[in-house]
C-alpha cells in the first residue's frame, strides 16, 4: 500500500462516522471526529503526493 492511502482510509472512516452519530443524534454534535477525519485526509493527500511513484 502506498504512503498516505491509510490515513485517507481512516479520515474517510472517521468523517463518515462523525457525520453519521451527528445525524443519527438529535443532542451530539461529533465536531472533533468530523475536523480530524478531514485532517487525516488531507494528511494522507498530501503523503500520497509526495511519495515517489511505483514502477
């Protein structure tokens, strides 16, 4: 697996049930799960983007 693809697997995970508890919950806004999984995922991109291309 390349670098990065991890950390955009699990900010999408994160994001994905950040958004899902905060619909589903009519008294919790899950704003840290939601700012971390974007966080990871632009963490990931980035990695993704810098790592050297496979042959």
């Amino acid at each position: 697996m390349r670098p990065g693809v991890g950390w955009i697997i699990a900010g999408v995970a994160l994001l994905g049930a950040g958004v899902a508890v905060t619909f589903l919950s009519n008294a919790v806004v899950w704003y840290g799960a939601i700012v971390v999984g974007i966080i990871w995922i632009v963490r990931g991109v980035f990695r993704l983007s810098k790592a050297p291309p496979q042959d």
